[in-house]
C-alpha cells in the first residue's frame, strides 16, 4: 500500500513541451554566457543553486534582463551578510515603481478589465475597462490632485475598497509621488481596519460607496464612517475620496462634510496640471531601491496586526523576476487573480502590469454561479487564472469546467491560501484542463512574493510545489536549527537575503519617535529572526521531495507553525477574534452585560474537507455557575460578523473550564490546535505550561469534534 501511495503521489501530470526554449534556461544560457560558468550549468537545479550562492551576480542580472526603468549603479549587496542584517540592496539605485508598471502606453491595449457580479436588479451590468494610454492619463490626473492636496514623499494613502479599476489607479499615483499605499478590502470589519490605519496614519482614504457580493448590493458608506469616527477619536482626520460604484442617485445624502467625488478630485488634478513634465510625463519621483512602497499587515495573531513595510526596488525585481523568467507571462496574456484588495495576491496581480499584460480584476462572488469566472476565461481570453485551494475544493464538489467551457486560451492556474491536496491536482488537470501548468504557490504577505511556485522549464507533480524560487535559499530546518536530512519535513527558513525582505516594521526611520522606531525595530527582528540564529524563520512547516527532472525539489506544505486561523483559504490572527470578545464580553468593558461576560478564550483551527480546508473552533470560558447559552453564540457570533467580516465567524463556539497558558504568560494555541486534530496530549510537555491538567479536556472535545466532521464527510 505504501508503495502505491508513493506512486500516485509522486505521478507526472504535466509536462513543458520546449523546456529549453523557456525563459528561464534562457536566462540560464545568458548566466553561462556573462560569468563563464565552468563546467556550465545545466538544470533548473543548477541555475537555483547558482542564484542562492552569487546573489549578488543574479540579482544584478535580473535587473537587466527584465529590463528595469531606473538608474541601477554599480552596488548589488554585501554578498556574505546574513539575512539578520537585513542588507541594503542596490545602494546607488533611483527607481519608481509606478513609473514601471506604466511603460506601456498603448492606445488599443486593455490594462484592466473589470466585470461586475450580476443581481436581480442588474443581470448584465457592463464590462468596465481602460487601455494603458487611458491609465496613464487616469494616473496623471490623480497625481495632480494628491499634489493639489500637498501630499508628500513619505506621506500614507490608503484605501478601504473594492478591487476595481478606480483602486488600481490610486495605488499607482500615490506611489508615483513617492507616497506609501495601504489598503484594507472592502468587507473587513471598520475595527479591523482601525486597527491597521491607526498605526500608519494615512492622509488620504479612498473609499467606494458600495459593493456587489453575492449577488447583493452592500452599502460601505456606513462602515467607512464607523472607521473615521474610530480615527477622529485617535486624533486623526484624513481627507477622504469617495469612488462612485452605484446607481443610487441618493448617495451623496449619506456623505459627511469635507468627502470628495470621485469625479471632483480628478478634475481637481486637471485644473491644477500638477506634477507633470514640460512635455507632459508625469515626473515619477525616483527613490531609493528600499524606499518604502506599501505597508501590509500580519495576520494579527500576537497583538495588533503588524505593519509590514516593503521596499519599492524589491517588490519591483521580485515581481519581474517571477513573471518573466519563471512563469514566462509576456504582453499577450490575460491575467485574472481571484482576490480581495486586503490580500497580498491584489499587490501580487497589480505587479503584471510590468509586463504590459491585461488584468481582469473581479470583486464578487466566486461561487454563487459556478459557470461566471469559467465563462470570463472564455469571454476575456484568460490565459492566466489565479484563485485559492480552497475555490478550487469548493468548485470541484459542484462543477466540472471542462464539459461547459473551451478555456481554449487557459494555460497557467495558480492556487495558494492554503496547500493543494493531492485530489484537487487530479480535479484540475481531469475536469478543467489537461494541459495546463497547475502552480500551487507559496509565499506570504511577510514577502508579498513567493519562496516556491512556478516554472515553465519544469513538470508538474501531483501534490507538489514545482519548485523553490530563484534567487530565494530556501531550506528545512529542525527544531533545533539543523538542516532537515534529505526528505524529512521542517520549518521552512530561509538562509540568505532576498530583495523583498520587508525593510523594516512601521515606523521607519524618520517616521516615528525614536522609542517608536526602536520598538519597531525589535518587534521586526522578533518575528523573523528569534527562532534560528541569522536565518528568516517562516512559519510553515514544509517537506523538499529529492530533486527529479532537475528541479532540486519540489515543495509540500504541511501546515503553518504558528496559530494563523485560515478558513476558506482567509488567513487571520486569533487576535482578531480576541479583541472582540475583550470589547464587548469582558467584565470590564462597557459594552459587556453581566449575564454576557467571558472570563477566557481560545481560538484554533481543525482541519476538514481531507486537508483542503480547516474551521475556526472557538472555546470560551465563562464565570463559575454560568453556561454557553444559544442567546450568548448568536451574539458573538453577531459581534464577530459586524467588527470584522463573515469569515470571521467561528464555526463552533465550545465551553470550556479552563484555557492553558504557559509559564510566562501567554495563550497556548499551537499545542491545543494539534491536539483537536488528533495529537496525543502527551505530546506537549507538561514542564512548560502553568496548568498542563487543563489539556485533557481539549483532547476529548477533539475527538468528538473529528468525529462530527468525518460523518459530515
């Protein structure tokens, strides 16, 4: 049986046709040709250990052969610096990203397509969409305005909204003034987003009016102003600009004094004419490579969601790099990620432009009709088709796309969010195209950018990642920080410096008070760098297969160390759960009833769906002589729903009488978490927990609450 397993497991499912005529032994031949590599490298296994050993020769290369826009110097980075030190890279650079994102100007070339989700009351809404001379022209204009308002190098704009063409532009001209972009999606809860907008304090906000999911309209307006109202409260007052995205022509009776149109701000960038060149360019304010572009935020798990700051010279290289010599996208391909714009795959999709590619951008459902985005990849000529493990578990159980659709044009799909089982390898290649390249991806918002993923020199494996990324040293180590032997699972880390390692937490240098910066400081180098002496320490838990076809090694990914919460391919940190229940069920809020408090709580996640997908199991403890009444669920569940998102919502909220702790103090997730999915108690050792008795009761809750999901199966 094992033997058989290991087959099936390890089959081919697809195989490249011209391997060498790809980009990446292209760039391999160029590799040979400019360093006159002895005896010459030959394999992708060969270029990646050449790329992880010479960084500073490779990344150098990629600048050229993706052809930057900028001034690149003669400085790459200290090649034998640890990635504790986080070096600098390309110390004489002057770059702007958004400058590289619009070096097509065409008039007849689509950059963004974007289709609405039909309802009743629209069943055919059109199909929106601008060429890159337009959206250039669009940028040119908002950057007169963000000018017209002062904005500044340095200064944060962010956005709570909806992936739509209006967004995509003001990203871009934000960051072509030298601005940092934020963004929150539009269905995040106005608290979550609070937290993240109160840390970076942003000048202006874009914001749609309403959105279209599931086939409803929703109003945002209302959580747009519970955001502002949390702001006003912490001493901010950013400007606001409303995109039009209704009918309602009532709208704007809902508007608070000082919003801004849409339309109104780009004819204010009209009549000032700001920001522009005597021949019309628009003048990119050129930074330095780790200049700050866009502040993501971590999941949330320890505290408030992190403020990951990334540098505009990395995010650039990264995204080239991995567009155009791994996955060899080019001009002619259309390009559709299925994403909200609080993910980092929105940053991940908006990066194609570089390549002068079009990009679909969608914001609905997924699901509510089936057939919609298989329809848009025969209507729009999709070629690439990027969406989550969990869409694609969800698709299989109700739909085939292959007896429906051509998907004549489909030649990528992207999965990531959380890893691709075996079964779904064999659904895609059998009910949706038998010749596609189907690349499981990994990476994360920590790099926004990948450490394993695609190549279109390499075979596709069932149930694998094809390959580790070049240029990224990525290895599996022990839990005491030594190399896993060959085909032994470990903690992913990685053992060199990489350009898209974030510059820093937020507040940077020159952005924050000294005792800010230096916190920031610590609390960056805690995250990544605590667990390993001078290795990134990821998070993952990952197994690299022997190398076959010259890859090096696939990648399986078991599972995340830490306690990310990842329901339906979402990813969010217990500590957004927490923070909720502190505000409205702890004795001392005064939001909190005396027959509503919860003295203790504890947020995991269990695996269902075969390991495609996992459910939030919720345990609260209560005051002595109180029990769980269905009264006090519905309004956690409640609360969790409107100060965060639906997704937020637990799938089982469970009592419990005690919630372990360790000896100094904090919460024990990872543990409890392993033990509802079936690991021994005696797995934990007792000597480093301050009530380990506790543990017993969780592992009888995880027996009952595996059971329930295996009849459900």
């Amino acid at each position: 049986m094992a033997a058989a397993e290991e087959q099936a497991y390890s089959r081919l499912l697809f195989q490249p046709s011209a391997p060498e005529a790809s980009s990446t032994f292209r760039f391999r031949n160029s590799v040979n040709t400019i360093f006159g590599i002895s005896p010459p490298l030959t394999s992708y296994h060969d270029l990646y250990s050449w790329s992880t050993t010479h960084i500073d020769n490779f990344w150098s290369l990629v600048w050229d052969e993706v052809h930057v826009v900028g001034q690149k110097g003669t400085h790459v980075v200290d090649n034998s610096a640890p990635p504790t030190a986080n070096p600098p890279w390309f110390s004489q650079a002057a770059l702007n990203w958004a400058e590289n994102m619009l070096t097509c100007r065409s008039t007849h070339k689509l950059a963004l397509v974007q289709p609405t989700e039909p309802t009743p009351e629209e069943p055919s809404p059109p199909l929106r969409s601008i060429s890159y001379a337009d959206l250039y022209a669009l940028v040119a204009d908002l950057v007169s305005a963000l000018l017209h308002h002062n904005l500044k190098p340095g200064d944060r704009i962010a956005s709570y909204s909806s992936n739509c063409i209006e967004n995509v532009a003001a990203s871009l001209a934000a960051t072509a003034i030298g601005c940092i972009w934020v963004s929150a999606a539009a269905d995040f809860g106005p608290d979550g987003v609070l937290e993240r907008f109160e840390q970076v304090q942003p000048r202006i906000i874009f914001a749609v009016d309403a959105v279209v999911y599931n086939a409803k309209v929703h109003p945002h307006l209302p959580k747009l102003s519970s955001l502002l109202s949390g702001l006003s409260q912490a001493g901010q007052s950013p400007q606001v600009v409303v995109i039009h995205a209704t009918c309602s022509p009532n709208v704007r009776t809902q508007w608070s004094a000082g919003w801004i149109g849409w339309e109104d701000f780009i004819e204010e960038g009209k009549s000032s004419q700001c920001g522009r060149t005597v021949d019309g360019e628009i003048e990119w304010c050129r930074q330095g490579f780790d200049w700050p572009l866009w502040i993501l935020f971590s999941s949330g798990t320890t505290g408030r969601p992190k403020p990951i700051v990334h540098r505009a010279g990395g995010m650039l290289l990264q995204a080239k790099k991995e567009f155009m010599i791994c996955a060899e996208l080019s001009p002619q391909d259309v390009f559709f990620y299925y994403t909200t714009t609080g993910w980092m795959m929105w940053n991940f999709l908006v990066n194609g432009l570089s390549v002068g590619c079009t990009l679909v951008l969608y914001d609905g459902s997924p699901l509510k009709d089936p057939a919609y985005l298989w329809r848009l990849v025969d209507d729009l000529g999709i070629t690439v088709f990027g969406t989550s493990a969990k869409y694609l578990d969800q698709l299989s159980k109700v739909y085939k796309p292959r007896q429906h659709h051509k998907l004549s044009t489909l030649h990528h799909i992207y999965s990531t969010g959380s890893p691709l089982s075996h079964a779904l390898f064999d659904y895609v290649y059998e009910d949706i195209h038998p010749q596609v390249l189907l690349a499981s991806i990994t990476g994360g918002t920590d790099i926004c950018s990948l450490f394993a993923g695609m190549s279109t020199a390499l075979p596709v494996f069932r149930g694998e990642i094809q390959c580790r990324m070049l240029g990224m040293a990525i290895e599996t180590f022990t839990p005491e920080g030594v190399p896993c032997a060959p085909g032994k699972s470990g903690e992913l880390v990685c053992i060199r410096p990489f350009p898209c390692m974030p510059v820093g937490f937020w507040p940077l240098p020159g952005f924050g008070s000294e005792e800010a910066v230096s916190a920031a400081r610590v609390r960056y180098q805690q995250a990544y760098f605590s667990e390993f002496k001078d290795v990134w320490y990821h998070g993952d838990h990952v197994l690299i297969t022997p190398s076959r076809a010259g890859n090096g090694g696939g990648l399986i990914m078991l599972g995340r160390s830490d306690g990310v919460l990842n329901p339906g391919g979402i990813r969010f940190g217990s500590s957004e759960l927490y923070e909720v229940l502190d505000t409205c069920f702890s004795a001392s809020s005064s939001e909190g009833e005396s027959a509503d408090i919860i003295e203790d709580f504890l947020a995991v996640g269990q695996t269902i769906d075969n390991g495609t997908d996992e459910r939030v199991i919720l345990f609260v403890k209560l005051p002595e002589g109180m029990d769980l009444s269905l009264d006090m669920e519905k309004r956690i569940r409640a609360e969790v729903r409107a100060r965060r998102s639906p997704r937020h919502v637990p799938a089982r909220i469970i009592q419990i009488d005690d919630i372990p702790y360790t000896l100094n103090g904090k919460r024990v997730e990872v543990p409890v978490r392993k033990i509802i999915n079936g690991a021994l108690v005696s797995s934990v050792n007792p000597a480093t927990l301050r009530n380990p008795g506790c543990l017993a009761a969780y592992a009888s809750i995880g027996a009952a609450l595996r059971e329930e999901v295996k009849s459900k199966n």
